[in-house]
C-alpha cells in the first residue's frame, strides 16, 4: 500500500517565498486624468500623414495630408464641465457612469463623445504597442497617467522628468478609419474653408510686413505657403 | 509598464501615508509656496449647490436680448410685431468631494528635530496653497473642454501668430470687456516658444522695450500684459494635452465659473476641531484614527467643481498648439 505523500515543513518554507514589497511607480511624468475622446467636426485639422504607413494609406485612400475632425481629450474630471462622480468612483467608473449629456445642438453638430473602451486594431498602433481598448494607463509617481495608444511617456533620462511621445500620422489613420466607418462625421467643409482663409489672410499680413532681415521674411513667406499648400487636399470622407 | 484597462477597476493610491516624512519634503514645500499662480479671482463668483438636493444644476444664460436686441419698425399703424423671442440655453455645473490628509506617527512628534521636521501643523498652514493648486486644476480642466473657438494649430508651437489671434478673436465677441481683461492659460513652454517667435516678428524687434516686456524673465506665473495686446497670461502645467498639443486657453472672468458647496452643513463634532472656509467650499480638520494606530492626521475635505459658462457673451477661445518638445 501506496503511503500518501505529504507536506513537510521545509517543502511549505520553499514553496512560499518571501514576497518582495511592491514599490509605486518611479517614473517621474505627469498624471493626467482618463478622458473620453470628443470629435467636433467644426473644429477640423490637417493630418499630415506622410509618416504613416503606405499600406495603411492606400487601404483607408488617403494622401499626404487631409483634413480629418480633431479628436480632443475631454477629461472626466469630477466636478469640472458637468462630469459627476461620487466618491468611491475609480477614473473609470467615472467614466461609465459619470459622462456628461451632450446638449441637442451639440448632437445636431455632430459631436461624439466616444467610448473610452472603443477597440483599436493594432495596424493603427506604434510598433511595440498591442492593439486594444483605446484608454491605456501609465502609473506614474504621483497617480496615473491616461493617454491612447499614440501618446504616453518615455523616460529618456532617470534624472529628468519622463516625456511626453505621440504618433499623430497613425493617430490621423486611426480617425480617418472612423470616419469611413462612419462612426464620426467628416470635418465640415465650411470650417476648412475658413481654416484656408485664415491662411491665405496671414500670408497677405506678413508679405505687408517691413522685415529688417529680408532672409527673415522669405524665409516666413515661404513656410506659409507650404501650410498653404498643404492645406488644399481634401476634406476626407472615407469615399 | 503601460497597461491596457480592460474593465473599471479600482485605481491605486499613488501615495501612502507615512512615506511622506523626508527632509525633501521641505524642499517641495518651498516649492510649493512659489507655485501660487491664483486662478480663483479670474473664476469669478462661486456657483453654490449647498442644499440642492443634486450634485449637478445647471445654469441658465440667455441671449439675444438687451444691446443684442432692436426694436423692430411696426408692420402697420394699426398692426404691431409679435412678441420677440429670445435663446435661452445653459451649461451644467457639478460639485465633487476632494481630500486631502497627512498623517504623522506619535513617535516622529516624538523625536522629531525642532525646525527640521515637518509637523502637522505645517501642513495644515499651506491649506490654502493646496486650495488654489486644486482649483487651478480644475480650471485648466475646464478650460480644456472649450469648443466655441480656436487659435493655433497641433502641428506648429504657440507663435506670435497665435497671440495676435487671441486679441483679434477676443475683440469680435462684443460685450465681453465688461467682464474685465482677458486671460490666457499656456504651459510656460509653450510661452517660450511664443517668446521665441516674437524675436523675428516686425514689431518686437522694432521696438525693444515691448520685445524686453515679454521676453524678460519674471519669475511670475500671473503676468500682466505682458505682450501687450491686451490681455494677461497665466503660466501652468496644469494645462491639460492631447494628441501631442496643449490644451491652452484665453477667457474673460467668469467665462470658468467656480463651483463650491457650503461644507458647514457637516456639523463636524467639535471634537475634531474643525475650521470650516464656505467660500472656498472647504474644511480643515483632525482626522481621528484609532487609538493603537498611534498616528494624529489632518483631513482638508472640500465641495468643489468648475464649469464653462455662456459662450456667446464671454470670451472663450482654446489656445489649441503643438506641445514643445
């Protein structure tokens, strides 16, 4: 007859290691709050996309630039531009739960207030980044830093604070990709045009400038055109 | 380690009691002091949701009416117009609970050095800087959802451009200069890039005495003018980023109003000695802790919220730039 085996004293020792102490975070960067992304197609910008990758490019029928609506971060801060949270809340039970109401004109103007968990694919992610929900989170020293998957922080040097990194040409792929989906509106044609217009208007000003450096002005001229150049491809609509 | 959340979850506590009690905190206590760029008189007066049942209202504003308003010519002698309309909208302001403790241990009072180590009471006397740099926060946050207008671009730094605009784009919404004079909120890098730029413009290098007013180091983070073009300009970090570009902001008074909840109604026990500050929305007192925790603390709780007012008679314009690098 088989003896049963059993747990000796120096087996238990061994399987139950000291455990380290954990330690909180030593990155040195900034907290920053979790946030909904809030697209407003009045409010338009020109993604330059020639960093992003070709095949990504032909896929979505994007050149170098268009415009894109401007995705900003709309914090979810309790107590601040109608966001509500009761104590207790985690950031992201804030989130779930404490969203504020967009107002009937700002529905009627197509703005979106998108799900924080909203899936990114990983074709849309800087290498070395795994796709996934759209909110991510660094601890940091002081609390949390929330960003997507195109921002975060890299510590360049242990000494100095960590910095912020961004991919805005895969960001634009991303937010050209929604808009084909039509998940958001395209940015408004009219509020491109006055975008072009405020161009077209401070290049008038600065050729009508007196410059003591003749090379100074060329050189301001110069770079206004290109944004005005650029500024003429299209309003993207996924088409 | 960036990690992808999955599910709402409890956020971990970035600081735990006790770990704060090193000599270095003395040097950002210094710190600390001189970081008081005093957002609360350009927040105007406070929105008070004491007793409200709610923890949210919303605040009306109306438009279309008085200077914005003419009398229209009669139809007829006989036949006069119809009533006159006007737009009535609102923003929604909320209040959230916001603390603050520290705690120290009975045997740090102790053997505690005289003049070396912090005490209670220290951190108690910088309650107030603790309130302004909460609500600075809150007003870099608020100031980050505007969408009425926009200067600047996320590809290029805040340039002289950009300042120019905020002027121009501040002159266009009449009415507003009854508020007082503007302010904008940017990053004190982003101010350097801006000071950068007024270096090759026109009418900076011509005139030294306006290129020396912006550009000199003050050591100030409430400027008065300093471009002067007609508005003043608060320096913080506090402005919130996205997608690479800050989330600056010009506003007349009161374009962020403050939000705050009268915390006398706790009727703290006496016991713990509390000092209430309803104009802040905030209460300091002691924070009881069990007997054999051998700890004393101090708790600051406060009410307090912000929210952007009427678009239409304020100014409100998002200072929308490229983080410096």
């Amino acid at each position: 007859m088989a003896v049963p085996s059993v747990s000796t004293a120096q087996s238990a020792i061994a399987a139950n290691p000291a455990a380290r102490p954990t330690a909180a975070s030593t990155i040195d960067g900034p907290a920053k709050p979790a946030f909904w992304l809030r697209f407003d197609p009045s409010r338009p910008f020109l993604a330059d996309l020639r960093d992003a990758p070709d095949g990504l490019k032909k896929a979505l029928g994007l050149g170098d630039f268009a415009w894109l609506p401007e995705a900003h971060e709309f914090a979810a801060v309790p107590g601040v531009n109608g966001v509500w949270s009761e104590p207790g809340w985690s950031p992201e039970e804030t989130l779930v739960r404490g969203k504020p109401a967009l107002s009937d004109e700002e529905r009627e103007a197509g703005l979106v207030l998108l799900d924080p968990w909203t899936e990114v694919p990983s074709e849309f992610c800087p290498p070395g980044v795994n796709g996934g929900s759209l909110l991510r989170v660094l601890p940091v020293k002081n609390g949390a830093h929330y960003h997507t998957p195109w921002g975060g922080l890299r510590v360049v040097d242990p000494r100095q604070p960590a910095v912020p990194v961004s991919h805005p040409a895969l960001r634009a792929c991303w937010i050209a990709s929604l808009v084909k989906a039509g998940k958001i509106q395209p940015a408004s044609e009219f509020s491109v045009q006055g975008r072009r217009a405020e161009l077209d208007s401070l290049y008038s000003t600065t050729r009508s400038k007196s410059y003591a450096d003749a090379g100074l002005k060329a050189e301001k001229l110069s770079g206004i055109e290109a944004r005005i150049a650029q500024a003429k491809a299209e309003v993207y609509r996924g088409q | 380690m960036t990690t992808s959340i999955t599910s709402p979850a409890t956020q971990a506590q970035g600081l735990a009691a006790g770990v704060q009690y090193s000599y270095r905190l003395m040097e950002l206590i210094a710190l600390a002091l001189m970081d008081q760029a005093d957002v609360t008189n350009v927040m105007g007066d406070p929105v008070d949701l004491s007793g409200l049942g709610s923890t949210s209202m919303r605040l009306p504003f109306i438009n279309t009416v008085g200077y914005s308003k003419r009398m229209t010519a009669s139809g007829g002698e006989t036949s006069l117009n119809a009533a006159s309309a006007y737009d009535v909208g609102y923003s929604t302001a909320s209040v959230a609970q916001y603390d603050l403790s520290y705690t120290q241990s009975a045997q740090n009072r102790v053997i505690g050095l005289q003049g070396a180590t912090v005490t209670l009471e220290m951190l108690a006397d910088m309650v107030v800087a603790n309130y302004i740099a909460t609500n600075r926060y809150l007003f870099a946050v608020a100031g980050s959802g505007i969408s009425y207008a926009t200067v600047g671009s996320a590809a290029l730094e805040l340039n002289s451009d950009d300042l120019f605009n905020i002027a121009y784009k501040s002159r266009l919404r009449l009415g507003a200069q009854a508020l007082g004079m503007p302010v904008a909120t940017v990053t004190p890098a982003s101010f350097n890039s801006a000071v950068n730029s007024l270096r090759s413009e026109p009418g900076f290098t011509f005139n030294l005495d306006a290129l020396r007013g912006a550009a000199r180091y003050t050591g100030m983070q409430r400027l008065s003018d300093p471009f002067g073009l007609g508005y003043d300009v608060v320096l913080t970090n506090d402005v919130q980023t996205s997608g690479g570009a800050d989330l600056g902001f010009a506003v007349s008074p009161g374009a962020i109003r403050r939000v705050k909840a009268d915390p006398t109604r706790i009727q703290l026990p006496a016991a713990v000695n509390p000092t209430y500050l309803p104009d802040l929305g905030i209460v300091v007192y002691d924070l009881v802790q069990a007997l054999n925790a051998a700890t004393l603390g101090k708790q600051i709780l406060g009410f307090m919220g912000a929210t952007l007012s009427d678009p239409l008679t304020s100014i409100q314009i998002l200072v929308n730039t490229k983080t410096p690098s």
